[in-house]
C-alpha cells in the first residue's frame, strides 16, 4: 500500500500512453536535488561517522512529518478530485472483515482510501524500516491508517528486515479486527507473489483479497517495480478480486499453488483496472 513488503514489465523502449508520463529513475524525488558526487570533482569526502547537515535535516522528526502531510493532503487532492469506479459495486457489502488486502508494489500509493471512514473498517498497512518507508508510514498515519514496521526478503535477510516481527505483528492485528494491506511481491523482484501473504492467511485464518487501484493520469517511473505516482484530476479505477483462502493444515504443495493463484488474481485485476481508467483494454504497465 504505501509502503514496500512482501507480471511482467513492458520493455524499455515503449511509449507512454496518452494521460501518463514516463520518467527515468534517476530524476524522481530525492535524486532531483543535485549531481552525485562522481560528477564533482575535488569534492571533499565527509569523515565517517560525520552527517552532512542535509542529511540530520531530512532525517529529523519534523521534516518527516512535515513530508507526511504533504503527501498525504496530496493523496487526498488526487483521490477527491477524480472520478472514481469501484468494481464490484457491492465489494462493501460483501467483505469478510477482517481482511488481507494484497497489491503489488509501486501501484499502491492510494491505498489508504480503500478504508471507509467507518468504525468497522480499521486497517494497518505494513511498510518496510527503510528511510523511504519512513516517509511512507508518516503519510499513512495522516490519512489514519496503522502501520506495522518490516518487510520480506528473498535473500535471507528476512529478519534483517524486521520480517519475523512484523508478521507476528500482521497475525495480532488481523485477530484484533484491523484489515491487514500490504504488497504481494518482495523488494526487487516485481510481479511475483512471495509465499509470505500465502502463510498470513494460513496462520491467521483471515481471507485475502487482491486489489488494484489505478488513475488515468499518471506518471511512471522507470524503476524495478514500475511505480505509478497519481496525478489528480482524472480517472481511478479500484477493482478487487474473489477471496483467496488458506487452510490452517494446508502442505507446501497447496500454499505455492495458492500463492500461484494470488499472483494471477493481482495480475487480472490489475489489467482490469488499467483497461477502466484508460478505455483501451491494455495490459498494465
């Protein structure tokens, strides 16, 4: 959702389609504010353990949270100020809550709004403890949204990560009424469901539901994960497939065929809500 956890990407050379944007890594966000160092030369090499003072800036408590709610008032602008289809219609009255909540990464910025402002519908989000997860997590609590800390891995660095912790954390959450929304796909590896999600609802007993959201207008980053930054004043589709469920007693065999099936699940609704806001009937990007 907001934040990094635990397909196919078109090729490079494609041209963006009409309402989007496609922008080269290096110029997003943060890497926008000046040359790297190997473009300088004679630059001075700070001593190690010294922080530039950019650098105690950025990471202070009050540029963080100043960050936060500026995404989030931005979240807020693009998702008021666009025309909204929600399919299907009745997914609000059909939820088992509480529920899992699987996205894949870089299309989940606006995932927050999934929560109804109602009191039956409580949510947490799991985001990772990187820097940028930071800023991730103090946007989503401006937008009322939980979060619980850690993220997956495929290299073993799974409690590096704070992996263990956070899933202990998802199991408590789920068991104390709080949807649970995180992505389905592990850091660097796009479009492919990790077995982690599968062993959520396994252990939790909570089913999961796979969701996608996307805007008509839009920028697209040329990164690992193809991240989708929505712009306001356009079209959102939110499409939700069928609840996947897992038994408590389900053997490997089971949970990599489940995971199989959340993978094709999150790739369907994903290519259905991308054909909605662009009116092709395109796959995504």
């Amino acid at each position: 959702m907001m934040g990094r956890a635990c397909a196919q990407i078109p090729k490079s050379g494609q041209d963006p389609s009409p309402g989007k944007t496609s922008i080269p890594t290096r110029y997003a966000f943060g890497k926008m504010l000046g040359p790297s160092s190997d473009s300088i030369p004679n630059q001075a090499v700070p001593k190690r353990g010294s922080m530039p003072l950019l650098k105690r800036i950025v990471a202070s408590p009050a540029f963080l949270s100043a960050v936060g709610s500026v995404a989030a008032w931005y979240l807020r602008l693009v998702w008021h100020t666009s025309r909204r289809t929600i399919e299907p219609a009745t997914i609000y009255a059909t939820v088992q809550m509480p529920a899992i909540i699987a996205m894949w990464h870089g299309q989940h910025f606006l995932a927050p709004f999934i929560k109804k402002a109602d009191a039956k519908h409580r949510a947490k989000v799991l985001i990772s403890r990187h820097r940028d997860g930071e800023l991730n997590a103090r946007a989503a609590e401006k937008l009322g949204i939980g979060t619980v800390r850690g993220s997956g891995a495929h290299n073993g660095e799974f409690h590096r990560k704070g992996g263990a912790a956070a899933f202990s954390a998802m199991v408590d959450a789920l068991a104390e009424g709080y949807n649970m929304a995180l992505t389905a796909d592990v850091p660097k590896v796009a479009r492919v469901a990790g077995l982690g999600i599968v062993k959520l609802a396994q252990h939790s007993g909570r089913p999961i539901y796979p969701v996608a959201i996307a805007s008509s207008r839009r920028i697209e980053l040329k990164n690992w994960d193809r991240t989708a930054i929505n712009l306001p004043f356009g079209r959102i589709a939110m499409v939700a497939g069928e609840p996947i469920t897992v038994a408590r007693d389900a053997d490997d065999a089971t949970l990599e065929a489940t995971r199989q099936h959340v993978e094709q699940e999150l790739n369907r609704v994903t290519a259905r809500a991308y054909a909605i806001v662009d009116r092709t009937g395109t796959s995504p990007p």
